[in-house]
C-alpha cells in the first residue's frame, strides 16, 4: 500500500485526485491539506510517502521543499512554479520529485509528435486554451511543447469560459499548414496520468523528472 496525501485537496483537480487515490487498491488516502480544509501540509506529511500537489504557482515549491525534507516523495501537477528552486531542493534529498506539466496521456503525445514534426516543417506556433480561473499564461504544456520543440516557438494564451484544457500546435511549410490538436473534455483525462506518477516516483533514477513521457515505457 502506497500512502498518499494530497496538497490543494479541496480544488478542483484535488477533488478528483483523492477519488481516484481512494478507489486504487494498492493506495491509500491519509491526508488531504488544504487551507479550505484547515489542515496544513505539514500536518499530513508524517502519514505520507507520497505528496500530491495541485495548489498554486506561489505555493508548489515551499509544498514540495517541505515533503522533500521530510523524506516525502512528491508529485507536482502545479504549473508556473520555480523549477530551478524545485531541482536544488531535489539534490540532497533521498526522496524524489517528478513534475507531470500535463498528466493527460493524449497530451504527452501531442508534444511528442509536435517536436518530431518540428524538427521537419519550417515554423510553428502554439495556441492553449484554458478556462478563466488558470493563475498562469503559458500554460506549462505549451511551455514543456516549445521547449521539446525545435526553434523559437511563440505561444498564444486563450481564457474563456466552457474550456478545460486544450492546445493547438499549428506547423506552416511552403503550401501547407499541419496541426496537431488536444482537446481535454473533463478532468478525469489527468487521472491514469497521475495515478501512474504516483505508483513510479519512488523508483525514479532521476530527480526531478519532468513528464509522464518517462514513465510511459
Ligand atoms: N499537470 C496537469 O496535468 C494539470 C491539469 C490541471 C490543472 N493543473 C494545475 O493544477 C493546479 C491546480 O488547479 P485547480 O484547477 O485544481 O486549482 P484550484 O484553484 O481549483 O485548486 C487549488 C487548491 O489549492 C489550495 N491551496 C492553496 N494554497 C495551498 C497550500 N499552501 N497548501 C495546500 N493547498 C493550497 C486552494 O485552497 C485550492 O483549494 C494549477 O496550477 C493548474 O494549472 C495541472
């Protein structure tokens, strides 16, 4: 049985990421932090061997630091944090770290095969589209996406109502345009993802590994 607590559990993501933890049978729910809930990280740290973070871009790395020096693993879903913060509190610590920036299986091959076509068709640009309460702009799917991506990629941020998550990876050659598209219907598209990170972090040669591509093989 893994033990499992997760931070930003009374959000939107971590509402579902405590259903799922809970109808797993080889993990077990001990702690749900939140400031809604009035229970600390620090308070559920000491059950755990495994955080779950979905909070806040400001939040995520005192989280992650804090499980991490207690001998937590961790599991960050939060995006527009500190990485380079994430990587030095990593370094001494015997329990690891991954960052998924998207846990929707579909998502990890869109970046996949927008770096591969990249690397062929002349220029590219992304389009994420987000509902209006995302905190930050790029998202870190179109930033992971640029990053895996050949040249300079501009990205283009949309807010709107009736929108998850969704991206559009546009590619232009002569006579010619390609998109890759990925469109997330509901929140439990992240679920498989992050039940995977969960069940893998412990045994991680590298820490942090960035992308649930890793963990796909
Ligand atoms: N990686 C992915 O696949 C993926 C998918 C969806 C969302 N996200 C990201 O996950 C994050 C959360 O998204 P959401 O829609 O659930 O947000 P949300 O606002 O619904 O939930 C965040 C929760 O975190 C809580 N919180 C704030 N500070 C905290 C702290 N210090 N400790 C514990 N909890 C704290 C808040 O009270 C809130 O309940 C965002 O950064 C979002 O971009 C990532």
């Amino acid at each position: 049985m893994i033990r499992v607590a997760v931070a930003g559990a009374a959000g939107r993501m971590g509402q579902m990421v405590c259903a799922a933890v809970d109808g797993a049978d080889d993990l077990t729910l001990t702690g749900r932090a939140d400031p809604v809930l009035d229970t600390a990280v620090a308070d559920v740290l000491a059950d755990a061997d495994v955080l779950v973070d979905f909070t806040r871009p400001d939040t995520a790395l005192d989280n992650a630091r804090a499980a991490l020096a207690a001998g937590v693993h961790v599991v960050i879903g939060t995006s527009g944090f500190d990485m380079d913060g994430l990587r030095e509190a990593a370094r001494p610590s015997q329990a690891k770290a991954f960052f998924g920036p998207n846990f929707a299986i579909g998502a990890v091959l869109m970046m996949k095969f927008a770096a591969e076509a990249s690397r062929i068709m002349e220029r590219a640009e992304i389009v994420e589209l987000h509902h209006p309460s995302k905190l930050d702009a790029p998202s870190g799917t179109a930033a992971r996406t640029a990053e895996l991506m050949a040249g300079d990629v501009p990205i283009h941020s949309v807010r709107l109502p009736g929108i998850v998550a969704d991206q559009e990876v546009v590619l232009g050659d002569v006579g010619q345009t390609l998109t890759i598209s990925h469109r997330t219907i509901d929140r439990t598209s992240f679920m498989p993802g992050v039940l995977l990170a969960i069940r893998r972090v412990a045994d991680l040669p590298e820490s942090p590994t960035v992308g649930l591509e890793h963990l796909l093989d």
